[in-house]
C-alpha cells in the first residue's frame, strides 16, 4: 500500500489524473481489487502557452529534486560549501551580477572589448583536484551546481566526464556552466537512423554508397568473426554427439542465468557476477553461431544465383542477419565512440546571457575530444571484457555526441545551435543538429523515495534484487528494475511510458559518421578550440545579448542569493 501511496504522489505531482472504473458494484470486500486507469498529461493541454507548459513539466521534475535536497547528508554537504562551517565558499565563485553588468554595459557601444571581460575556458573535474582560489574540490562545486537544477541527479556506473566552464577574464575565474559527458543510452531512435544503424536508415546508406550484397555479407562475416574471437570458450565444456554440441551454447546461457538467481537469493555476489557474464558469453555465441551458418548460406546462394541486395531485403532472414549486424556495431559504437551530453548549462548569472549555448558549443571542441580521447585510451571496456571473458582494451576515439532537450515544448538552447563562418567568423562550422524526438519513455516521473519503497519490496517477495545497477546488467537498468517493481504492486508497464517527448540532437565530430562506422574511413574532421568557440559564440550570440537594455537591466536586479540552495529550498 505505501508503494501504491508514493507511486500515485509521484503521478499527480506530474499533471496525471486517476479515472476509476464504474463504482456502482464496489463493497467492502471488493475495494483491494478495484481498478483505475491513470490517465497522462499532455505535452501542451489546450489553452495553454508553451511557458505554462514549461512551468508545469518543471513543477513536476522539481518534486524528486526537493524531496533529494531535504536528505541529511545533502543538507550537510551544502552547508559545507557554501561555507557556513569555514572560510571558503561556492560564492567566491559565483558572479556578482550588477558588477557584470555594469561591466558589460561599458561595452555596448564597443562589443570588441566583451572578451576583457567575459574569457571562456574548460576546466575538467578530476577526482581530488582543488580549486585554486578557494581550496574546494572540484567535483563538489560541480556537484553543488548540478544539484541547483530542476532535473533530479542519478550518478550510473559508467564513463563519466564531468567540466566546470570558467571565466578567466574575471576575479576568482567564476563558474560559467557547467556539463558532463557519460555513456549513450542503448536505443535512440533518431541518433541510431542518423548513424545508419537501423535497417531502413542502413539500406538507404548501402544504396547511397553503392554497396553490393557481396561486399555487404563480407562486411558481416568480418564483424560477426571479430565479435566471436573475442569471446572466450574455456568455461564451456562441450561434448560432441553426432553433428550436434550439446549441451547448446543456448542451454548453457539459460543453466548461467537461472544458477545466477540461486546466487542472488543465496546472497553471493561473486557467483551471481560470475553466472551473469556466463549466461551472456553463452548467449552471444549462441547468436553468433546462428547467424554465422545462415550467412554461409546466403553467401553461397549470393554467388550461385548473382543476387543483388533488390532480391533479398524483404527476406526475413536476411532482415535478421543485418539487424544483427547493426545491433553489433551500434553497440560497439555507442561503448567506445559516442558519448551523450547529459549534463549541459548555465550557472547564475550567466544564464541571462546564453551561456547554455557556449557550454554546448565547446561540447565540440578539440579540447574535449582530446581529453576523452586520453582519458580512454588504454581503458579497459569493463562489459565487454566480462562478456568476453578475457580483458579487452580498445582506445576510445571519439566521433560524435547526442543530447536530449529538458522539456518537449518551448525552446530549447540547442535549437539552431550553429556556427558558421558567415554568422560568427569560426573556421571550423560547427552544428548541434536536431533529429527525431524520443519516444516519451522513462523514469523521472518517479521520485527516489517510490524506487526504494518498491525496491524493499522486491527483495521481499523474490528473496534477492534482480538489477543491482552493476555493469553488464544490461540496457537501462533503472527503468527495467522500476517497470518490474511498479508490476509487483499492481501498474502496467504503461506507466513509464510518460509521453514527454523529448528531442534529440546530434554533433558528428566526424567527417561523415556513417563512412566511419561501416566504411571505417578514418579522415578526422579538425575541431575547433575552446578560445575560438568562445569568440564565435560571443559574435553569434553574446553581442546582441549585451546590446538588450532590458536584458542587462533584468540582470542588475538580480541577487546572488537566488542561487543559494538554501536560500531557494528553505
């Protein structure tokens, strides 16, 4: 009942309403069994201006954010840095916005002078690493910014690059942005047709290229074999009977996965580690071994009839070999070569003055890309070396970058995010483009206090927790844990499906990142610098910015306690 109570909190706090079935038949003893439908908000209900939906979407994102800020150890945290217990503060850090714009207003008549004032450059968190002015540690003011936004934080066991934009032209260099780069999520629709890895985007991209089916079953020979030496078989014992292995890689993969159950209620966490990476080694070669003989055969039947990709590309066994094909380098792609832009914005007071799109912009530059580049050049891919069962090491070159807009209606600071030459004088042109919107699935709708509820619940009736938010758990974790613990109490799957869609946006760092996928054309497109982004960004957009009287007269009125966090959620 309490994880019923907290669920439904969670839903009318987002704009859901609750419609029961007739009650006219209800008694006393029926009432545990009643049934509802929860019916979901629209993107934009009639009426309604984009602010106010805007408005109502953060409302409801706002819920999980308050309810993490009133935790203790939070509470503690952000009296710590904003220095209530010593000397140093997070406010050494923070602008002071009437001096800005009384600076910047010095330069209205003359936008040649805003870079003695306004100095942009990158600061990458390092674990321990202090900062200079104050003695604070990086990743605290990195955390402490994050938490002042109205989209609730969840850390997740994967890369992670986390920046603090700074301004040197000023005292203290005070924090302009900040962003974080992690690992992509699994299935996008609109990157995954912008990168070709989706059957219809990649027969339209073989057809472009002139690819022949020849060339393309050579293509998928060479993956599918690249994938299986690269999985270990020492664990398998197979004995041969007749033409037949048995037991089957299959078999095999399904003995790992319920010995992984037994682990897990029996609370050993070294076994159940062990039987998840079993079942998936037996899984994948189990695949591999399938498509592997049915590719023989369509190579053969390729050669002995000269058939073109025309005769085989509704054919559901071809359609499977190459949504094979793709999964395999889309997922090698997203784990290696892509990282989504999950963490990207403005800080007081330079939201008044588009740095969101600074921040994004240098998302692009050849200082990040050298930086991950580095930073995973020698990493080990702890999943795939555990699905493979021997240590794999492949260097991380970086070659785009996805993002998804906060809210579905309204502007978005990545809208017509675009430097060219003719509009800002960068060398380099530089794009965020837009590509389809997400489906509208996920789980901030839910706070962290209805996760854990329904997550005690969990281990309750099954004696152990299936997702336990380790690697190789496989795709989305949070939302496969929260779709089956919100079933334990009685919702349909339905309910994660929020229907805020988001849009997706996508930078190729690249000269064409589906040549570089599957053509492996290796031509580097040249980044521009941080220093040069930040000049192009002030020509493109801050200089018409500053130029707004009522803009820097709004700014003048701000006070710095606006962006306390115990000033805001006293």
């Amino acid at each position: 009942v309490q994880g019923i109570a907290s669920a439904l909190c969670d839903v009318f706090a987002n704009g859901w309403k609750i419609k029961f079935d007739d009650l006219r038949d209800v008694t006393e003893s029926s009432f545990p069994f009643m049934k509802a439908t929860l019916l979901k908000p629209s993107m934009r209900n009639p009426g309604e201006t984009l602010n106010e939906a805007k408005a109502r979407a953060r409302k409801g994102l706002l819920v999980g954010v308050e309810q993490h800020l009133k935790e203790e150890s939070v509470q503690e945290f952000i009296a710590k840095i904003e220095g209530y217990r010593n000397k140093s503060s997070i406010l050494q850090l923070i602008d002071n916005p009437l001096d800005l714009s009384k600076e910047l207003e010095k330069c209205q008549n003359d936008t040649t002078k805003i870079n003695k004032i306004i100095d942009p450059y990158i600061q990458f968190v390092e674990a321990d690493t202090k900062d200079k002015f104050t003695g604070i540690k990086l990743k605290d003011l990195w955390r402490y910014c994050r938490l002042t936004w109205s989209m609730e934080y969840n850390s997740s066991p994967a890369r992670e690059v986390r920046m603090l934009i700074r301004n040197k032209a000023r005292v203290g260099h005070p924090i302009m942005g900040i962003a974080m780069l992690t690992n992509p999520v699994s299935n996008l629709t609109g990157r995954d047709e912008h990168m070709a890895t989706t059957y219809e985007s990649f027969l339209n991209f073989v057809q472009e290229k002139s690819i022949s089916l020849t060339k393309l079953i050579a293509m998928m020979k060479e993956t599918f074999k690249e994938e299986e030496g690269l999985i270990s078989k020492k664990d398998f014992n197979k004995t041969k009977s007749g033409s037949r292995i048995t037991p089957s890689y299959a078999e095999m993969a399904a003995q790992a996965k319920a010995s992984r159950e037994q682990a897990l209620e029996n609370d050993d966490v070294a076994s159940a580690d062990y039987f998840l990476f079993h079942s998936k080694r037996a899984q994948k070669l189990s695949e591999l071994e399938t498509a592997l003989k049915d590719l023989k055969l369509l190579e053969n039947q390729t050669r002995q009839e000269k058939l073109s990709i025309d005769d085989v590309d509704q054919n559901n066994n071809f359609k499977l070999l190459v949504k094979r094909f793709l999964t395999s380098k889309r997922r090698e792609v997203i784990s290696q070569d892509v990282m989504d832009v999950s963490v990207c914005g403005a800080i007081f007071p330079y939201n008044s003055l588009l740095a969101g799109k600074l921040v994004a912009y240098l998302m692009a530059s050849e200082e990040v890309r050298k930086y991950v580049n580095k930073k995973y050049e020698a990493a080990e891919n702890v999943i795939r070396s555990k699905t493979a069962g021997k240590q794999i090491r492949k260097p991380t070159n970086l070659k785009g970058l996805t993002t998804t807009s906060l809210y579905g209606v309204g502007s978005s600071q990545y809208n017509r995010l675009k430097l060219l030459k003719e509009n800002s004088g960068i060398t380099n042109a530089l794009e965020w483009k837009e590509l389809k919107s997400t489906e509208g699935y996920g789980t901030y709708h839910f706070s962290k206090r209805t996760k854990k509820i329904i997550s005690d619940l969990e281990i309750k009736k099954k004696k152990f927790k299936n997702v336990n938010q380790k690697h190789g758990e496989g795709a989305s974790p949070r939302m496969r844990e929260l779709k089956a613990n919100l079933k334990l109490i009685g919702f349909t799957e339905d309910v994660i499906k929020h229907e805020q869609k988001r849009r997706t946006y996508f930078v190729d760092l690249t000269k064409d990142i589906k040549e570089s996928i599957f053509l492996k054309n290796k031509r580097s497109k040249k980044l521009n610098k941080a220093s040069e982004i930040g000049k192009a960004w002030m020509k493109r957009h801050l200089q018409q910015r500053i130029c707004n009287k009522e803009i820097l007269s709004s700014l003048k009125k701000e006070k710095i306690e606006n962006f306390l966090l115990s000033y805001k959620f006293k």
